[in-house]
C-alpha cells in the first residue's frame, strides 16, 4: 500500500475554484474507485468528484465550506495499487477533469472581479480567493466594514473571514454586488407578505446581471423577419429528417445555421472584451438557452458552428438539450460561448431586451413565430398576403458596437433567414 493525495479536479475552462458543500466519506472509510468523495458548488455547475482510485481514506485535508481552488489536495488516501504515485507538495501533473457532473442551473456570465472597495468608509484588501469567498457567501459590504476593526493595514484575510463566517448570524440582504441600500430604505414586510430568501444560485444570476448592466451599455435594436419560406421548407422535411436521423427537425440548428452566416459577416459581433482589448474569437461558440423542467435554465454551448454541416449541428443541438434536462451535462459544455441565443419564442413572447452575458458584447432573443398579414412585391404589384413572421431582438455593448454593426447584423440575418432554405443540405 501506498499513501497519495488526492486533488481538486478541474470543472471547466474557467472554473478557478469551488466551494466543499459535502463530503460523502469519513477519515478512515474504505472506499473504491468511482466511489462520490464529496459535493462541491461552482459558480456554474454543482458538482459530484468521484474517487480515481481505490483504497482507505486516511485524511480529509479541505472542511465543509471551504473555497478550494483546482489542482489543491483535498484528501489523503492509502491506495491498493501500489503503483500510485506518491504525495507531492506540488502539483506537476495534469489535473484530472470530473466526467459527470450534477447539475445546477445558472448562467454563463464569467467575468474578471475587481478589486472590492467597501463604500462609505473603508477600502479593503484582499486576496482573489478572499474575494471569492465573499462572492460566493454573498457577504455584504456592511458586514465587512464591521471586520475593519480586527484586519491588519485593512486587509481581510481568509482565516478572518473563516472566523467570521462560522459565528455570525446573518441579518443583512444578501446582494452585495447591487448595493441596494444605497437606493432604497430596507422594506420591513407586512402582515400577510411572503418572503422568500434567495438561494445561492438566484442570488449569483441577479449579482451578473446587474454587473452585466453596470458594465456595458445596452442597446437594443428590433426588426421583422419574413421566415415564409423557411416555415414551409421545414413542414416539408421535418417527417424524413426524423426518419433518416432520429431526431426532430427544430427551428434551433435552423436559426443558428442562419446566424453564424451572419456573423461571418460582422466579426466584430463574435468577440469578448477583456479590460481594454476586444478579442475577435476565431471560431463562432454560440450558447443557447435550454428550460428545465424546474422553471432554471442552462446555457450549452456550441462549438466552432461554423465548421459544422447542418445534420451534425442539429444532432449537437439535440444531444446538448437533452444532457442539460437530464442533468448529465459537463462544465466544459456550458462554457466558452463568443455569442448567445435566447428562444424567448417558446413561450409566446414577439420581443425582449435580453442582458448581455459578460464578457460577450451582444445577445439576440428570437420570438415566436406568427401569422400576420404584410405588404410584399408580387411581380409589379404591391399586395397585402398573409407572412410568417418573427421579431428579432439585438442587444449590443455600444463600448464598442455602433448602430451600423448592431443594426446592420439584424438586417443581414433577417435576409439569411429568408433564404436559408437555398443553403442548406440534407
């Protein structure tokens, strides 16, 4: 037997760290490879790490709560195998990835985080990892202007924070990044109201959006598309596609097969903003929104869309959809997006202003399609016939997205659309 530690591994490109919110074995438990060794959270994804090796479980080296980053030991273990390599201080080898993941639902919205400043009184440092801990508990700053008194220079330490986490008792809001003290008096419920607190996810999705807000100017721009044509080539194929394919024909592949085409067009659409550099990405990653049977919702991402014929990207579609509603979904696969679609459609909405997911610099939501009547040009002839129509909404970062570009996509992918049928192969 041999003793080896066991290591945090990684959940996704741009996952750091994780939060321990269970260990399923005890010090001293045998246990075999595959075996749950704990549950951890992210700020995308839950995640069960199971055990790559077989053995006894000599000691946990990370406590229920703790902010673990990847690649740091978590565990102590005295394997079977004794041609395992043996405990190491430093981590030279490749992180191993975890296969399986449970899902939580929550959204893409990765970001740098900035330095955080305490208002009204004191400027606080603080490690990246502390800052984490205080994003991820949701810590307000008035709690930490109150451990002013017990840092050292202002700086707040993780043993510090650790300490406080543990014997505190919480009686402030929990959004910290939206500072809404500074805009409203606290409301005292009434007699009769519900009050619901917000869980871990819900209260990380409504901090991004309101950092999404803070941090690019939103525009938005609408427009209707004519989507006659594309209706029919869909009604006419979509009982053979299933035939020869197994899967639905959906508007999804269709609508994405449209919208890379334009993209290729506005390249500047397809980019992240990283301070003060615009990075024009390669390849088109798009996300697209997925509802879940509990009202959540998960962002899959599709890769290099542009290199994929249309049957392969609809059976990428059909397979992404149906890990996220089983839960079955890995990080990796709900990270890494240059652009996202939301099928705001589904549930019977013309249009919407979506927020933009950080760092990406514009979203489009597409809503659902109807039978109205308009004006088109028959042979000389202007006459009234009845269209299937759908509005499309464009929101853009005008930091660096004009209306020619923003507004010029919308009209390029209207004609796309329209003539989509013409590029496509079965």
């Amino acid at each position: 037997m041999s003793l080896t530690t066991l290591y945090l591994p990684k959940m996704g490109e741009s996952v750091i760290e994780a939060i321990v919110l269970h260990w399923c074995v005890q010090e001293g438990e045998p246990i075999v490879e595959g075996d749950i060794l704990l549950e951890v959270a992210t700020d995308k994804v839950d995640a069960e790490v199971p055990a790559m090796y077989s053995g006894t479980i000599r000691k946990l080296l990370v406590q229920k709560g703790e902010i673990v980053a990847i690649g740091a030991p978590i565990a102590i273990l005295e394997a079977e195998n004794g041609t395992i390599q043996p405990i190491e201080t430093n981590v030279t080898e490749k992180i191993p990835s975890i296969s399986t993941l449970t899902v939580v639902p929550t959204q893409d919205l990765s970001f740098t985080t900035t330095p955080l400043t305490v208002f009204g009184k004191h400027s606080l440092s603080m490690s990246p990892l502390v800052r984490g801990m205080v994003r991820k508990h949701h810590i307000h700053p008035e709690e930490l202007e109150n451990l002013v008194g017990n840092a050292r220079d202002k700086r707040i330490t993780k043993d510090l924070l650790l300490d406080y986490l543990k014997n505190k008792t919480r009686t402030l809001p929990a959004i910290e990044s939206a500072n809404l003290h500074v805009f409203q008096e606290p409301i005292t419920p009434l007699e009769g109201d519900e009050v619901i607190q917000m869980d871990r996810v819900r209260t990380l999705i409504a901090n991004r959006m309101v950092q999404s807000k803070k941090i690019s100017p939103h525009v938005t721009s609408f427009m209707r598309a004519d989507l006659t044509d594309l209706v029919d080539w869909r009604a006419q194929h979509k009982a053979s596609f299933e035939t020869k394919y197994g899967i639905k024909l959906t508007y999804n592949p269709l609508f994405m097969a449209a919208i890379v085409r334009a993209l290729q067009v506005f390249p500047l659409l397809n980019a992240v903003v990283s301070n003060n550099q615009i990075i024009k990405r390669k390849h088109v990653n798009i996300g697209f929104a997925v509802a879940l049977p509990d009202g959540n919702l998960l962002v899959p991402v599709v890769r290099k869309v542009e290199t994929l014929p249309f049957t392969t990207l609809a059976k990428q579609i059909d397979t992404l959809i149906h890990k996220a509603r089983s839960g079955t979904i890995l990080a990796d696969e709900l990270t890494g997006a240059s652009y996202t679609i939301s099928n705001i459609g589904c549930f019977g909405n013309q249009m919407g202003t979506p927020i933009i997911v950080q760092p990406q610099v514009a979203i489009l939501a597409l809503g659902t399609i109807e039978k109205r009547p308009a004006v088109v040009h028959i042979g000389e002839e202007d006459v009234i016939a009845i269209r299937d129509e759908m509005f499309l909404s464009h929101t853009y970062d005008h930091r660096i997205i004009d209306g020619a570009v923003g507004g010029g996509f919308l009209k390029h992918l209207a004609t796309e659309l329209k003539l989509l049928p013409q590029h496509i192969d079965l």
